[in-house]
C-alpha cells in the first residue's frame, strides 16, 4: 500500500533499489545529499548533482525539469552514510517561478523499479523558498526508512549546504557550480507536463492538500532560532462520498481518485525489523545506546507532529464542510443538508480513524524498541529501578552522558524516553522549588528559560503547565521537600557516573534545613565538608570557588598547568546551592552568577534549589541567571519544548523507588572504593 506521508511522518522501506520520482510546477533542478549520522557532510563530493550527476548508489538527471526520476540503491552507498537528502532547487536564468511559493506544489514519490509507489509526499505551503529538502532516506535499526522533510531555505542552494555542514565558502561556491551547469548546457529544461500527462507519477498521485491558514512552522533540529515555512500538512484524502466534491488540484501531476476508489490508508504492508539495543552508529556500545535514545525521541517528535497535524487538518476541513451546507439559508435545512452534515462527519472520523492507526503503528514500533533499550543501559542511561544497579561498580571512564529524567507526551504517556545530557555539562542546573499551583494545571507567561541542552536541542519554556498524574495541588513545603530530594538523587547520579575522586561536592544551605534530605550524603561520606551554613558559609565556598575559576582560566590560557597551586582540587566541582537567595548579599549573588556563567568550562557546575519568585527583589540583575540554568521540576510538568515543532513535553525526575536503598548502596560502593583508592595510594607513597 502507498503511505501518503505529512512532514515529519516516516515510512519503513521493503526493499533497498528504489526510484524518486519528483513533479514539480515548473523546472526544477534535483541533487541527492550524502550525510553520515549526524545529518552532517563530508564535502562538496557528498552531493549528487546535474554536474556531477553520479556517486556511489545515486545516480541524479542532468536536466532542469518538471519532471524527475532518481534512482537510488541503498546497498551500495559508502557504509559511513546513513541519510540521502533528496533536494529540489529552483533554477537561475532560464525561466520559471522565481520563488517556490508562486508554482504548484511540488509531489514526490518513493517507488520501487517496477513503478510500485512506495510512499509520497506533497510539499504544501512553500512561500519564498528556492531550495528545499524534500525527503529523506534514513538508515534506523539495520533498516531504512523514508520521511518527509519538506525543509525550505529561502537563501537557496547554499544555505541548504551550510545548514548540513558545509563551510559557507564551499556551500556557495557547490551552489554556483551547480546553477552554472543548468545554465550552459550540462542541464536542459523541459516543459511542464499537462493535466492529461500519462507519467506513473501523475497516475498514481492523489489531490494536493487544501490546507488550513499558515501557523508558525516546527523550530528546524540544527537551527532551533529558525522555524520552517511549512508546517505539517496532512494530505488530501481519496473520495469515496459523493458530497461535498473535492478542491480543485493544486499539483499539474495530482489527478483527483475517482469517486468509487477506496480510502487508502497511510501505513505498509512491510513489516519492521526486530529492534535490537545499541544498533545506532558510534563508536563505543555507550554512544551507540545514546545515538539510539536520541534517534527513539526524534521518532517520537515527528510521530505525534503528524498525528496531531492530521487531527487538525480533519477538525478544520469538518469545519469548513459544516459551514458550506450553513451558508445558504435556502439549503441548511431538509434531507440533502442531513446528508451532507452526515458525510462530512464520516469523512472527519475516516481521517481521524486513520491518523490514529498511523501513530498506533509508530508508538507500537517505539514502544518494542524502548523494551529492548532500557534493559541494555549502563548505570549512567538507566533508571534507578534498573537492575543494572545491583552489579554497580564505580566507572573508570567518563561516561558520554547521564540521565536526568524521563520524557514524555500526552498521546503516548506509557512511552518515556530517557533523558539524556552530555557530559561534561555546559550549563548548570535548577530545580524549580517554587509556585506549588504551577504543578497543577495553572498557566504562567514568564517566558522561555535558556537553549538548547542534552539531547542536542531541547529548550526549557517555563508557563507550559501540568500536574502529575492523578495529584490535586501540592503546598509549597511538600514541593520544597521534593525539589531538594531530586537534588540529592541528581547528585548521587551524578557522583556514580564519574570515576572515584573525579567529582567534589559542596552544599551551601543557609538555614540548615535540608539536612534531613542530605543525610544519605553526608553519612557516606560523599561530602568531604558539612553543607555550608549561615552567611559566613555561604562566602567562605564561593569564594573558594571562584577562586578555582579564576586560577583555572588563568592556567588553560596560558597553557601552564604546572602552575596551578598543589592543593588545588583538580576534580570536576558541583556546588548544590539550597533555598537561595537566603543568605546571600549582593556580592555572594554576583559570585554565584560569575560561577554560572564562567564555570562550566573549567568543571563547576551549579544545581541550584530555588524559588525565582523569592529572588524578585533582585529585579532583571538575575535574569541571566536563570537563563544560563536548564530548569527541571520536582514534580512531572509540561514545560520542555523540542527543537523540531514546540511539543511540549513533560519531565518527570530521575526518583529513586520508594522503599529501595539502592541509592545508599551505591553511595556506600562510592565510599568504599575512595577508601580502597587512598589505602593504594598510601601504600605506594
């Protein structure tokens, strides 16, 4: 069956030697991108173009055209690429749109050899690009896929090559060389195709999409400052009613289905390959499991991006049919407006019904993959109910990243996607400990908090609200007592994932009243001094701190490390600040920025305990503060926002299950390795 794809949808491939067949508004020039992994490439011999039309498992046209086929055999491309981008371009001087806007929307179909459509795809609302990429073959789990990107660029060819990785220079220089074989000759135009053409593509397309009024699109994944031009749009359904009649093509290749075709649902008939941990690139098992972790969340972005995109789609095409059978007062009432009222209601739960077994089908294939996954991640990926933290032992080796928490969406709230940040970590961290009515449902407007973190994109948005599962509101003590316990449960992560004595904390809490939470640190010994206390504490750690930043920068940047003091503590530092701004005076709050901003790069890092709303008197001094924090929650909220459409979703922190001692086990493991470490080394002294 033909999958009729939305932007972001993917389709899995039964066979590896398949054709891409373009149809376009007008001459259009076709190239194939050649990208490993990371969506990245290696060069200008990366790109299959009219100029250089051939390259291991891609052969492209040398014409500017409406029309194009593509042949592609993904068996025999380099085994280091793992995307083949198809691009369309418009052409410099030899006629046509100026603007991909001002033609029909472009169609794209994956086929096999004997014409077998696959998959398509409709690029709808384009407006003053004059590059776009129109789909992607994929490799995921040993298996390929096809999606629909639909990524447009109105710089064109070289701002399409830059946004993959090429440098500008020779982005625009392969963009020139490109538009200069179209115009001398090396590519030939051809006319647009009739309505009445007989190419395999225009038989075998459906009708464009009407599509609903223009909304911001989804924030591009490399570039989360720029969102595209055109948003996920489902596709025009095949009639199979005879009322209201279908609008008018907006493709000259899409050819309405006849009336007695049946509705052709957007799934295949191939089945997926078994999921298997750690099949995703890298060069360590580590980085393959966090290759895979982050390839499940993309997945799951761009599953639920469709679904919701099509249930819009459906709602507002319903609507528009209920207000066409209202408009005329002589026709709203009698048999044939009850008959059309009730088509359009059928139509709607079709498409509903369609979109929903569509994201069944995903969820089904990330839900098989996540069981496998989970199983199979090292005490730095796994959760705290993993079995894995029965063996732990200390680690000798960095890990790649940690886990801070779970993700997840409304649609699917069974599937969680670990998430992972990398180490080491280039922003601190803040536990939001304030505004107990935020976990219940209220909505905030303070803005968005910070860029991209973790897996490679997510933006923490503060005001996108919701409470935890089944929980009424929760009073500021108990949120208070939950924050600083999800403090101390990061901090033992984050101690049992470095190696023994590469990682020091210290705790400033002013008042003293975390005490209770920071027992299972203080009784292991995991901190070295007592948590800090009163406003003499709190300026005898920061300065100590600051004065580390200080010395340490001094030393990278004139390259003498040998000159930095001997009892300078030359571990990663991690300073837990408690109920802050208590305590603190203008200069302690000064210094505590100066560490934000400045430490990361020499290995202090924050997490902060804090209610913002208790710090106000400050005014805008400390907004760079919390800017310069990923802030998570105590409790399950909706408040992180990815990088490709805005879903937001909801954390839930990283707890250990309640009545479980793993925690003071692992500590425990912790301790007695620093024990058995400074036994050796006064044994070899």
């Amino acid at each position: 069956m033909t999958a009729e794809l939305v932007r972001g949808q993917n389709h899995p491939l039964d066979r590896t030697r398949v054709e891409i067949r373009i149809a376009a508004g007008g001459p259009v020039v076709a190239g194939v991108t050649l990208a490993d992994e990371r969506g990245g490439l290696a060069g200008a011999e990366a790109v299959a173009h009219p100029g250089a039309p051939r390259r291991d498992g891609v052969e492209v046209p040398r014409q500017a055209a409406a029309e194009h086929r593509i042949a592609v055999d993904l068996d025999a491309l380099p085994a280091a690429v793992h995307r083949a981008s198809v691009l369309l371009a418009l052409p410099v001087g030899i006629g046509g749109p100026a603007v991909f806007g001002a033609a029909a929307a472009p169609f794209v179909a994956v086929t096999g050899l004997d014409g077998t459509e696959l998959a398509s795809y409709t690029l709808v609302d384009l407006d003053a690009e004059t590059a776009v990429v129109a789909v992607e073959l994929y490799r995921r789990q040993g298996a390929w896929k096809v999606r629909a990107v639909g990524q447009g660029y109105a710089g064109g060819l070289a701002a399409l090559f830059q946004d993959q990785g090429l440098p500008p220079v020779t982005g625009a220089g392969l963009a020139a060389e490109i538009q200069e074989a179209v115009r001398s000759g090396h590519a030939r135009s051809v006319p647009v195709p009739t309505a009445s053409s007989s190419s395999t593509t225009a038989s075998s397309s459906s009708t464009a999409a009407s599509a609903p009024a223009k909304s911001p699109g989804p924030v591009d994944y490399r570039h989360p400052q720029r969102r595209t031009s055109n948003p996920p749009r489902p596709p025009q359904p095949r009639q199979d009613t005879p009322a209201p009649p279908p609008p008018p093509p907006t493709s000259p290749t899409s050819a309405p289905t006849p009336a007695s075709a049946p509705t052709t649902p957007p799934s295949g008939d191939a089945q997926p390959a078994a999921p298997v941990a750690g099949d995703a690139a890298g060069r360590t098992p580590e980085e393959r499991l966090y290759n895979q972790v982050w390839g499940m969340f993309e997945d799951l972005a761009r599953t639920v991006a469709a679904y919701r995109s099509a249930m819009d789609f459906a709602q507002s095409r319903l609507a528009k049919e209920l207000d066409a059978v209202n408009a005329d007062p002589r026709n709203r009432m009698g048999a044939a407006a009850e008959e059309a009222r009730a088509a359009a209601h059928d139509k709607h739960a079709r498409l509903a019904a369609q979109a929903r077994e569509v994201l069944d089908r995903d969820l089904g294939q990330l839900t098989a993959e996540a069981e496998v996954v989970e199983p199979a991640l090292s005490p730095a990926f796994a959760s705290w109910s993993s079995p894995v933290w029965q063996g732990y032992r200390p680690p000798e080796e960095y890990p790649t990243a940690v886990r801070l928490g779970d993700l997840r969406l409304p649609e699917c709230p069974d599937l969680r996607i670990p998430m992972l940040v990398r180490l080491p970590m280039n922003r601190g961290l803040w536990i939001d400990s304030g505004r107990p009515e935020t976990f219940a449902g209220a909505e905030t407007a303070d803005g968005a908090y910070g860029s991209s973190f973790g897996l490679d994109g997510l933006d923490g948005l503060d005001g996108l609200a919701g409470g935890p599962d089944g929980a009424g509101p929760l009073d500021a003590a108990e949120v208070r007592r939950r924050a600083v316990d999800t403090a101390v449960t990061l901090a033992a992560r984050l101690l049992a994932v470095h190696p023994v004595g590469e990682l020091t904390v210290h705790v400033i809490d002013p008042a003293g009243s975390a005490a209770p939470a920071l027992a299972p640190l203080l009784e292991t010994g995991a901190l070295r001094e007592p948590p800090a206390t009163g406003a003499q504490g709190v300026t005898a750690v920061l300065g100590e701190l600051t004065r580390r930043v200080d010395l340490v920068q001094m030393a990278v940047r004139n390259q003498a490390a040998e000159a930095l003091p001997p009892d300078l503590d030359t571990a990663e530092q991690l300073l837990i600040v408690h109920d802050f701004p208590h305590g603190f005076d203008d200069r302690a709050v000064n210094q505590l920025r100066y560490l934000a901003d400045e430490g990361p790069s020499v290995g202090v890092h924050l997490l902060m305990v804090a209610d913002r709303a208790e710090a106000r008197e400050y005014g805008p001094v400390l907004d760079p503060l919390w800017r310069s924090l990923l802030r998570v929650t105590p409790v399950p909220d909706a408040h992180l926002a990815d990088p490709w459409v805005g879903h937001a979703w909801t954390y839930e922190p990283s707890l250990v299950p309640d009545g479980s001692r793993v925690l003071r086990k692992v500590l425990g493991d912790l301790a007695a390795a620093r024990r058995s470490q400074g036994h050796s080394r006064s044994r070899e002294g």
